[in-house]
C-alpha cells in the first residue's frame, strides 16, 4: 500500500492486487511500533534452533519447516545480520522521517504516541544498549512510574507507536482518493517470458491485466509469486500472536515497551485499548494458537504490570512475518527481469521499513539516483 502511495505520488498509474478482502489482513495485527532502534536485535539461528527443544517460550521452529527448507537453514548459518545493523537503522530512519511526513500530510487519526521505551531486567544491559542505541536510560525507579514492574531498568526513544489497523483503514482511503484501483478478494498469476527477462501480463481471476512494471509485495506469500521467474526470495513465515484487551477506561501503561528478554510488546492505545503481542515461530502455515501459548503471553505480560484493572479479551488474531535467513529485507529489481520489482523479506520490521522500502522502489522506477543498498538487493540469493 506504500508502495502504491508514492507511485501514484509520482503521477503513475497504479492497480494494488490483494487476495484477502473485509478485515482480514495481517497488518492489522502488528506490535504498531515504528522504533528503527529495536531493529538491530535479530533472533540468531541458534536461539530459533535450541528453541525446538523448549517450547514454553516465544522462539519456536518446528523440525518439519527445517527438513521442507534446508537451504534457508544453510544460508541462516552462513550469512548473518552482523556487521550489517547499520542497513536495518538507516532504513528504518528513513521510515520514521517519511512517517511522521505522511502523518502530517495525511492527517491520520491513528493514536500515534510519540516515546516508546526497551525494558530490561538487567539495569546494565539497559545502561549498555542506552549507550550504543543512543537512548535516554530510565531506571527502575522510572519504569516503574511508567506503570512497569520486573525491570532494572530501560531505554527511551524519541520514536513512534500507532494503531496499526487504524493505519491501514486511513492509508486505504488515501489511495482510493488518489485514483489508486483496489481489487480485493482476487488473486493474481505472473505470466513471465524469461527468454526476454520480462513479465507480459498479470492473469487476475482469469482476467488479463497488462501493465509497464509489477511489484509483488505478499508478505510471506511472496516465495510462490516468484516461482514463474526460478527465483527464491528466501522468505519463510514466522507467526506472531496479538492479544487485544478492554481496560475499562483504566490507564495501565505511560508508554509503549518493549520487554527485551521476554520478546513481547505492549502499548496502549487510548484510554480502553491494551494490545499485547509475541512469538516468533516457524512453523509454516499453521494458523492455531493454543490456549498454553495465549496463557503464557497473558501471564508473563501481566505480570510487569504495577496497575493491573480488569481486562476483558475483545479481539485476538496472528499474521505471518515474512522473514528472510539474514533477516535483511529483500527489496528491488528481481534478478533476470526487467519489469518486475519485489518489497519484502521485513521479518518483524513491516511497520517500520514499509514506507522507506517503498520509496526505494519508487525512486528505482522512476530512475533517480536513491540507490538500492547492496545487503538487502535480492540479486543475494540469485
């Protein structure tokens, strides 16, 4: 969808295909934090590995996805995020600055808090991640304020959290109001030349749809898209678990926190509205969570909480991160195509990175000199 703001922005024509239709879209269901500092932590291979073997936390694979993927395993244990954290900031500081200006242009209504805060056990970890993040160190005393419990300490950032489906709902409408045509409910189907390096057409529920450059941009389903081209994006699915509660009106926290050793988020975003989200599993496309792994997100979130009203369960839904093995995106022109871009690959980062992977994809249609940064080029798994 970001995509398709800043094409039309440049005056192109644009048609987003999407198969989900009504409220059914995973997007919806994301932490709605736009925190570049929280993105230099990656889930190493060995944790996502020793994570078969206990299943009581938030990291789980599933040895099945790791026999049906083994090049993704392989190519986990040779790449890796390190020495490449600088791509994951500078991108996501791109997003936060084109953020806050389409915040401003758009007028978007999406109970957008300004601060967000990293919360640690260890006091020392927090002074330490405080220094090298550049963050304001908050100690126990002030965490506790915030209205969190359990912490020795944490990290302020001057960055934002919002409602993700309020976004979605408003960024829909944008584009409705820019000329953008949504066809919803419907699949597409690339018919590629690959003699010629070209996409010919889209076969959209059986309908032809022509057109001078196509982006697949599917989240996790991205991989099946690419198979006419023989191009694997490298994109597995992670689920993700977002449980939404009603506070009755009580305020529970000051601010947005992340608990870094538990891996889960909480925010709040009005007086009545407590969402809370975890997990990281690999386990292709299973869409059950049980009732253990609801409890043991309620539990360990509630458990930090100094002011703990009654909350009442309205809303619950997952959605699949599409993660690539270096857990870089992969965003530009797909190897051997001349007209075929792909944005994807933002693991847990799709909130943050979507506007500035979409400018970067938008810049190289167009043809300025914003350059696609080598890490996260898909021409690396070609």
């Amino acid at each position: 969808m970001f995509a398709a703001y800043y094409l039309s922005k440049d005056g192109h024509e644009v048609t987003v295909v999407d198969r989900t239709s009504g409220a059914v879209r995973a997007s919806v269901y994301n932490s709605g934090f736009i925190s570049p500092s929280f993105s230099p932590s990656p889930i190493g291979l060995s944790r996502i590995i020793a994570a078969y073997f206990t299943r009581s936390g938030p990291v789980y694979v599933s040895l099945r996805e790791m026999f049906r993927n083994p090049s993704w395993f392989q190519t986990a244990l040779r790449k890796g995020i390190s020495g490449n954290e600088h791509v994951i900031i500078e991108l996501g500081m791109k997003s936060l600055a084109l953020y806050r200006e389409f915040l401003k242009d758009n007028k978007v209504e999406a109970d957008v808090l300004e601060e967000v805060v990293g919360l640690f056990k260890s006091a020392d970890h927090a002074r330490e991640s405080a220094t090298e993040l550049k963050g304001r160190f908050v100690d126990e005393r002030e965490t506790t304020e915030m209205g969190f419990g359990g912490f020795g300490g944490g990290v302020l950032f001057a960055e934002l959290s919002l409602h993700p489906r309020k976004l979605v709902e408003r960024l829909e409408q944008i584009l409705v109001d820019l000329g953008v045509k949504l066809l919803r409910g419907k699949s597409a189907r690339l018919n590629v030349d690959n003699d010629r390096g070209v996409i010919e057409y889209a076969s959209v529920d059986g309908e032809t749809v022509k057109a001078d450059g196509y982006i697949l941009a599917a989240g996790s389903w991205t991989k099946e898209l690419c198979e006419p081209f023989g191009y694997d994006p490298h994109i597995l699915p992670a689920r993700g678990l977002v449980l939404i509660y009603d506070t009755a009106g009580e305020k529970v926290i000051d601010y947005p926190g992340l608990f870094e050793d538990e891996g889960i988020t909480m925010v709040q975003h009005d007086r009545t509205t407590l969402r809370m989200t975890s997990f990281f599993e690999i386990v292709g496309y299973d869409s059950i969570f049980g009732a253990s792994k609801k409890k043991w997100l309620f539990d360990s979130a509630t458990a930090h909480l100094i002011r703990m009203p009654k909350l009442t369960l309205v809303e619950e839904g997952m959605g699949y991160r599409p993660c690539t093995p270096d857990q870089l995106p992969v965003v530009g022109r797909i190897p051997r195509c001349s007209n075929g871009y792909i944005i994807g690959g933002t693991c847990r980062q799709g909130l943050t990175l979507a506007p500035a992977a979409a400018y970067l994809i938008s810049a190289l249609i167009k043809g300025s000199s914003e350059p696609v940064l080598e890490p996260i080029d898909p021409g690396r798994f070609s």
